[in-house]
C-alpha cells in the first residue's frame, strides 16, 4: 500500500509538470523538483563487516533552491528498507545467535549543497556534467520487526509464527527506546544535463544516527523469565535454530553499545527545474503583438 501510494504521488507530479505550461527559458530558474529511486544498505549488529550495498529499495522526493550560482539548499523525503539476518553471516557465533530485523522507514532532511562548477547566469547555461557534496541534518522514523519462527517454543507455536512482529514493544532487552533518531547525511553526487529543463543525478549518502536500535539489538541478554512467551521467545532466539541451542546466560553479549547503527542511500534521480510560476500559481501570459490599423487612404 505504501509503494502504490507513493508511486501514484511521483505519477501526479509528472502528470502536472506535463499539463502546464512549463517550457518556456523567458525567466531564470532557481529551484529544481527531483524524483529519485535506489537502494539503502544499513550498518549494524545484524550486517556482515564487507558488505557495504544491500539490494533494499528507496524512493525520494526533494526540492533544491540555488542560492548562489554554486551554493543550494534542499529538503527530501525519503521512504526506505533495511534489513539484517544472523543466518547469513560468516561468524558462527552469530548465525548461533540467531537474530534478524525488517523495517520500513522514512526520513526527513534539510541539507546544504556545493557544486565544483556555477549553475551559469541562466539554468539552461550550465554544464553538461557537474560534481557536488552535501551535508544537513535529517530525522527518521523507524520500527524494527523480527520474524517469529515457524517451530514450536515450550510445545506449542507461538501467535503470528512465520511473520513479523515490532520488536520496540516487546523491551527485548528491557530498554524502553522511540521511534525516532536524529540524522546527519553526508555525502557526493555527480549529474548529468538531460536537456534545457532536465537532470539525471547519481547520488550517495551516508547516514549517521543518534540510536543503536534501528535493528532491535544494541547491549546484554537480560532476564525475561517473568516475561510473556513472545517476549522471551524474541529476546533469544537460540532455541529455533535447526540444532537448538540452551538460553544464553545474562549478562552475555548480544549487540555493541559503543557503536550507534548507520544506513547508507544509493540513488538515481530525475531532476526537473520549475519555474517561478509553479509556485505563485500564475501562469505566463504571452503577450500579443500590437497590430496597427490600417489607415484608410
């Protein structure tokens, strides 16, 4: 529901830059409306140490305003996938303690831009190719889910086996923690001139955040034992793999604290500037030409 949502938002934008009257270079234009899709790749207890890109998907939207002819300003949003699995990593001791997470999160930004070559006195005067990096400061909204196994735990199946469930409210770790982390995304990006009106950019960016919970795991096993089933179950999940395994003791090492989790966004973009009367709503008027009466001789 949430990528028909935003799939129908990307198809009415393009919808209206194309039923207006926006082809005209009468007037500079210093604000550009940007689409863009790719992957996000997160950095945490749950990621192999090496694997910097994840085939997760992301969708953004962005407004840019040129301040100067080198200097810009932008918000974004962006909706994007993380993921990470204990059974896919390369230390046993991981894959033993059988941990994993699912999320989908969105993130709001504001960041500052600089361009190694000027925009040029008109925009359709800039160059054909041309380098920036950016650095702002952003918020995410995250809620991590783990998978409840499909076997039995105590004798009998837990509710929702084989889905996933939110891990914030089950206190897997006895920490209360929110849903939201400040961010400060940082990062390069290189475009290339599609036409008088029209960008295509590659962009990387790199995220840092405030809270070592976007995958559920950060500190120590804790003692869950007058906790609900689903409760303890999820906090240690050593007894669902294939060769169980007996409760890890308190106090042992389930994530790293010291280390807060990161994501990083891979995109490609479409980049249309808009002109000035997108905004007040005023559409340019072509003027007609005087025509003279003829004088009757």
């Amino acid at each position: 529901m949430k990528k028909t949502s935003l799939i129908f938002i990307c198809v009415f934008i393009c919808g209206v830059l194309t039923a207006q009257s926006f082809y005209s270079k009468k007037r500079d234009r210093n604000v550009i409306l940007s689409v863009g899709t790719g992957t996000s790749s997160y950095y945490g207890e749950l990621s192999n140490p090496g694997d910097y890109i994840d085939a997760k998907l992301n969708l953004n939207f962005g407004l840019q305003y040129f301040i100067t002819e080198r200097f810009a300003a932008r918000a974004e949003v962006t909706w994007f996938q993380l993921a990470g699995d204990d059974t896919e990593a390369d230390d046993p001791q991981r894959v033993n303690r059988n941990l994993s997470f699912v999320s989908n999160n969105y993130e709001v930004n504001i960041e500052g831009l600089v361009y190694l070559f000027p925009k040029g006195q008109r925009f359709y005067q800039r160059n054909l190719f041309n380098l920036y990096a950016f650095f702002g400061v952003g918020l995410a909204n995250y809620n991590p889910k783990g998978l409840v196994p499909s076997v039995e735990y105590q004798g009998e199946l837990l509710p929702d086996a084989g889905k996933n469930i939110a891990l914030r409210p089950l206190q897997t770790e006895g920490v209360k923690y929110g849903n939201f982390t400040p961010v400060i995304p940082f990062g390069l990006g290189a475009k290339l001139k599609a036409g008088p009106f029209f960008n295509l950019a590659f962009e990387g960016g790199f995220r840092y955040t405030f809270s070592d919970y976007l995958d559920d795991v950060s500190t120590t096993v804790v003692d869950k034992s007058s906790a609900s089933n689903i409760e303890a179950a999820m906090a240690d999940k050593t007894w669902a793999l294939p060769d169980p395994l007996p409760a890890r003791s308190l106090g042992s090492v389930r994530g790293n604290p010291e280390k807060n989790d990161a994501y990083f966004i891979l995109n490609v973009k479409v980049e249309y500037f808009l002109p000035s009367s997108f905004f007040s709503g005023k559409k340019n008027k072509r003027r007609k030409p005087n025509k003279r009466r003829r004088r009757r001789r």
